[in-house]
C-alpha cells in the first residue's frame, strides 16, 4: 500500500434492508476494484464481509464488517452493516465513521422498513447519501415504478446518475457523459436534472447555467460535494451485485463523486463534560492532535480484542503512543492494522479518513475516543440515541456455579453492541438480557454456546411494563418512630402531577422557610426515587411524573436522613394511589413475510392477540408481507406459532414503536402478580 492523501480517501457505509444484497455488493465491489480473485456468495458462506460462523448458519450480516480496497486513485473503506432489525445497532454506530451512507434498495422488493429508517438516521448524522438500486438483473423488476416509489418516499432530490440499459445488462452514465440509450427514461433529462439540482446551491454557477444553458459535469465538483452535504442531491445508481452490471461505474462514482474526509460532515464531538460539554470540531489535517473514534469492538478467539475506530484527526503511526479517553497511563500502538472482513493488513500509518484497528489492547471500548495529548481528554462523540431494547428474556446458567463467569461474559457482549442492556434484578436473583428482537437474543444465546461453551437455561421474556399516573394529587406522610434512644421523624407534603409522555421525572423544591430543613431534601428524593425506580402499583419504572414538596415539619434532635427518605417515599406512594395509576405496556410494529396462503393465520392472529393489521403487499416468490402493530406481551412463541402455520417458511421482524395503557383486566392482573416489597415501617 503505497503512500496516499488524505484527499484520497473515501469511506462509506453499506446499509439498508436485509436482503437487499449488501454484502453481496461489497464482494463485488472487492472484485471489480482486484482485491479478491473471485466474489464469493452468501450461500456458500464464503464472502469477506459474513465471515464470523454465526452470519454464515443465518445467511444474514449480524456485524458491520470493514473492508479497504484501492481503486483508482482512490482508497475505499467501506463496512458492510447489517439490514436487519434486531442488529441496527453496529449499522447505526457505522454511521459515525464515514463521509457518505450507502443505501441499498432491492429491486424486488422496493422501498421496505430498513430503507426507509436508513435513510433517516444518515440524514440525522449529517452524512452524503446515495442510493443503490441492486439486483437490476432480477425478472419482474419494475424499475421505472421503483425510481417513482422512491422520489415520492425521499423526494425530488433522489436522481438517478446511471441508468439501466441493454436489458439491465449495463448501465448508462448520465452525469458526465450523457449519451447512451436507456432501457427506460431519457439520459439527456436526467443529465439536465442532475445539473438542475446541483447548480441551486451555488450562485454563481446557477448565473452561469441560465446563460450558456449548460455547464460541463466536470467543472460542477464543489457545488455537487455541496449538494450531497447539504441533502440537496441525493444521487442513485444501479448496479447488479450478483452479474456484475453497474459495479465499475459505481466503483468511478465512489472515486470521483464522493466527499473526501474534507468535504463530508464529521460527526458531532462535545469537548468537557455534562452540561459544560462544548461542541468540537475535528479537522481532517495530518498533522494535527490523533482524534479517532472506536465504533466497534470485536473478541476474536485468535486476534483476541480488536478495536476497530476512524481516524478524524491527526496521523496515526505504528509505535505511536495513544491514550483512551481520560485515562492516564498510554498505550503503545506496536501493531497498526487495516481490515478486510477477518483479514488485517499491518500498515504504518493511518490518516484521517482511515478506518484501522489495534488488537488486544485491553482498555479499549466501543465508543472510547484515542488521541495523543491530554488537550484531547475529554473529547467524545455527542450520545447516539439508539433503539430501545425492549425484548428481554431471563438467563440463568444450566451449571449451578457458572453464575458469575455468565455474569462476565454478558458484560464484556453488551459493551460490544449498544442495543443490548443486561440487569440483575436483586428481588428475583436473575439476569435480565434486553435487546432488539427475538433473533437478537437468539444469536446471543448461540454466540454463549459456541464461543463460550456457556449453556443457559431461558424463561419468558420479561416486559418492560411502565406505571404511571393521569391526574394531579397530594401526598402526605409523618414518619416517626419512637424506640428506646433516639427518635426517627420527618413529615412531607407533596404534590404530583402528570407530564408528557417521554419526559422522564422530574424534582421541584418549593419548600419555604426551612419547614424541611435544606440538608433534609436529597433524602426526600431520594425516596421518591425509590418508589420511581420500582414501581408504585405494579412494581414497574414509574414515569412522565412531575414531584413539588411543599411543605412538611422536622424535629431538632429526631430528624435525620433515614426519617425523610421513609416519609418521601410514603408521601409519593400516597399521591400516586390518589393519581388514577395505569401501566402502560411496549407497542411494536411488526412485519410478517410469509406464503401468500397463510395470510388469514396472520392477520386473524393479530386481531385475536389486541393487535391491528396496517396493510399488505405482494413480495417476490409468492410471499406476502403483513405490517401491523401489536402488544409485545402478546408475541411470546410468535416464531414457534409462524413455523406451525407455515412450516418454517415465514419470518417476522418486530421494531418499537411507542407506549400505551394496558387494558384495565391486564392492569388487575398485574397488580395482582406483583408482591408489594415489604417496606420497613
Ligand atoms: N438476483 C440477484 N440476487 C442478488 C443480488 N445481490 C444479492 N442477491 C441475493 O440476495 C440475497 C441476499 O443477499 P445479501 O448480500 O446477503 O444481502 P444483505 O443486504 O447483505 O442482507 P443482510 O446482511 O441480512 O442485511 C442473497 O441470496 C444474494 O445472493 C443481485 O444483484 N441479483
Ligand atoms: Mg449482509
């Protein structure tokens, strides 16, 4: 790997649907560009991106992959990203990393789920987007009909750079040398268009066009990285991963059409903590301070740790020393590496732009930023809101006595992946696992297996239930309790009332005169705190709750911490009672895709377990698809009952969607289920 620039480097993430070929394009894309002799396939299991075991038993990417190659005088990274639901986590954290998201649409099936969520999040992060129509070669594609779809569900932004020509044999450019037929559409219009669109965002080149009526594609550089930057051009292209059509004109467009690290929008970094923390901007100079973000971390039996992270800033070099974070003590760079799929090329140096990783270096975590002076301390990428994990499931081990090895290793995996939380619920002595979806457990449980050799016994997965209240009350409490030496009291008057959904909670002191005693305050929190950790009626999160204290009464010698922690919390559970309580559950929205045969077992199924059908539409292969929404309580055994109906050739993907209010006999139920904790009194 000879020496480059900066201004060389293009970095993009694949992302998009499951299904809609990925990686597929990446191997393609690797071949076309001589870094592999020949594609592999995802059915042989044999591809560079797919290459962990478990993505090669589930014929689906579960992990973003990086894979460099050269092409022309351009050095791609690019990181083939999962499509489905239950693994958007690596997808969305890939997204940090690079300059520009490719998003893929299958030609068969349109605009689906994941494209649409895609797009958004990309759009969120500020980043350049194209759109990649694949599988061109496919039968009963309905091209023209897809590019419409398309404009009508992102806008009159999204163009077409390459046009389909010889049957979806080829492709025909459009942008700089217009002149080919199309198998469908005009190549002059989309020229015109393309240029229409770019122009807009300059002035100068806008006076420019309306005079000479065009302007060669070449010139138009800055205003197109500007258009891309900005989200006012959103170019498409379409390729054929698996014959090859489109992949070397698409590979030209990476070269020349996407933004360099200087031309792209970097992630949002904060500098400080808390609510000091000031926006950062990192510069794409070589010669500047080392900021680079790690976005994934990986355990591999025989590289051991690796640690994957983008380069924003500075240069970093072999035998360098970078710190983590806020910590002290640095750590030696003694290997520099560069990744294709499970490969690691050594190199020397890596700039900004480049996506490389150091193995074993044991500190290092998902999210940890590296860089090379204490200026850089406090220096982190700005929270990403990921989705919730809202499926969970209890794990014990099978083995008494592997309790704490489970422990572990379910700590080390969920620093992996940031859509995978893990609790010990003291009260019943179990794990709690939470992530996306059933499938997301799933290959967590086989991961335990194969990698760990851990077997773990599973009970039903637990639901996120929430509680809380619908009307304003009052709440009081006098705490006192007399025994033998020293006195506990404290007395509080509170007041609740509702807040908006998703508002969490909120504390208001309106205490006046020193009825409570200043130092008293945190211990009257503190005990509403309880009651809004583990639950008022039901023993669930109480949320959307506003608390004033306003009054109450202390005792010069009695009063102390313990006294107003009991009397908040007894305050608080006397409003609440008063407040009209209700528990709200998990609402998912949920695609079912099977034979067209089965459609009344779905939908009827649906409508019988409190759910609602949205729609449906025809997939390729005479498959359906369902989308609807219904209760997570309610899809316990979902898989087991979809094999039955239709003997193993369904599936179904559940994303969340919002809370609502459990139906009053669900409420009774689990009120009636839940064991109050005995307070002491
Ligand atoms: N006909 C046709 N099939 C393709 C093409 N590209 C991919 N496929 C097939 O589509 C299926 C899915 O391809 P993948 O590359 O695994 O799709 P993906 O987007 O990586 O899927 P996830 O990893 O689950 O997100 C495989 O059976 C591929 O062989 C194409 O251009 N034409
Ligand atoms: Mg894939």
């Amino acid at each position: 790997m000879g020496s480059i620039s900066t201004e060389e480097i293009r970095t993009l993430a694949l992302v998009g649907h499951a299904g809609s070929g990925k990686t597929t394009l990446a191997e393609a894309l690797l071949h076309h560009a001589g870094a592999i002799a020949a594609p592999g396939s995802v059915q042989r299991g044999n591809t560079v991106c797919d290459f962990d075991p478990l993505e090669k038993t589930h014929q689906h990417s579960l992990y973003a992959a990086v894979a460099h190659f050269n092409h022309g005088g351009a050095r791609v990274h690019m990181i083939d990203t999962p499509g489905y639901p239950d693994f958007l986590g690596p997808a969305i954290s890939s997204l940090e990393a690079v300059e520009t998201a490719v998003i893929v649409v299958n030609a068969q099936t349109g605009v689906e789920l994941t494209t649409g969520r895609m797009m958004n999040w990309a759009e969120r992060r500020g980043l350049c987007r194209l759109l990649v129509i694949n599988k061109i070669d496919a039968e009963n594609v309905d091209l023209p009909k897809l590019l419409g779809q398309i404009q009508e569900a992102f806008g009159k932004e999204c163009l077409p750079i390459n046009l389909p020509a010889g049957g979806g044999g080829r492709v025909v450019d459009c942008f700089f040398n217009p002149g080919g037929e199309a198998d469908f559409s005009s190549v002059a219009d989309a020229h015109r268009a393309l240029i229409d669109q770019v122009v807009e965002v300059n002035e100068a080149f806008m006076a420019r066009y309306l005079e000479q009526g065009d302007i060669d594609a070449h010139e138009l550089h800055e205003p197109f990285e500007q258009a891309l930057r900005e989200g006012h051009l959103v170019p498409i292209c379409f390729v054929s991963a698996r014959t090859g059509a489109g992949v070397k004109e698409l590979l030209d467009v990476f070269e020349h059409l996407l933004p360099t690290p200087a031309e792209g929008n970097p992630p949002q970094f904060l500098k400080g903590e808390g609510d000091n923390a000031q926006p950062f901007k990192t510069e794409p100079d070589p010669g500047k301070h080392v900021v680079a973000q790690v976005f994934k971390v990986s355990v591999d039996p025989f590289v051991g740790k690796l640690g994957v992270f983008r380069v924003h800033q500075g240069t970093v070099t072999r035998d360098s020393q970078l710190f983590i974070g806020d910590g002290r003590k640095p750590f030696k760079v003694s290997q520099l590496l560069m990744l294709r799929g499970k490969e690691t090329v050594p190199v020397d140096r890596a700039l900004p732009g480049d996506i490389a990783a150091v193995a074993k270096v044991e500190e290092i975590v998902y999210d940890a930023v590296l860089h090379d002076s204490h200026d850089e301390d406090h220096i982190h990428l700005r929270p990403i809101e990921f989705p919730s994990p809202i499926f969970g499931l209890a794990i014990e081990p099978a083995k008494r006595g592997d309790e704490q090895r489970l422990w572990e290793i379910m700590q080390k995996l969920a620093a992996e992946d940031p859509c995978l939380k893990i609790e010990h619920v003291h009260t019943t002595n179990e794990t709690i696992v939470q992530g996306l979806g059933e499938l997301h457990l799933r290959v967590l449980l086989e991961k335990l297996s194969s990698q760990y050799k851990l077997e773990v016994k599973t009970h039903p997965p637990r639901i996120a239930y929430r509680e809380t209240i619908t009307a304003k009350a009052e709440g009081h409490s006098r705490h006192k309790k007399q025994t033998g030496g020293a006195g506990q009291f404290g007395e509080v008057f509170l007041r609740i009332e509702p807040l908006e959904r998703g508002k969490g909670f909120e504390f208001v002191d309106e205490v006046r005169g020193g009825a409570i005693p200043n130092q008293f305050i945190p211990a009257v929190e503190k005990g509403v705190l309880q009651v809004i950790e583990h639950g008022a009626i039901a023993g669930y999160p109480l949320h959307d709750v506003r608390v004033i204290v306003y009054d109450g009464k202390s005792h010069p010698v009695d009063s102390k911490e313990i006294a107003f922690v009991a009397a908040g919390r007894k305050a608080f559970l006397d409003a609440v009672a008063k407040a009209r309580p209700i528990v709200l559950e998990p609402i998912v929205d949920i695609q079912v895709n099977v034979p067209e045969a089965n459609i009344g077992d779905v939908t009827g199924d649906l409508s019988s377990k409190r759910g609602h059908v949205a729609g449906t539409h025809p997939l390729s292969g005479g498959l359906m698809s369902v989308r609807g929404q219904v209760p997570l309580s309610e899809l316990n055994g979902y898989g087991s009952r979809l094999k039955s109906w239709t003997g193993g050739q369904g599936s179904y993907s559940v994303e969340f969607s919002h809370y609502e209010q459990v139906p009053p006999n669900v409420q009774q139920q689990l009120v009636a289920q839940h064991k109050a904790p005995v307070h002491e009194d």
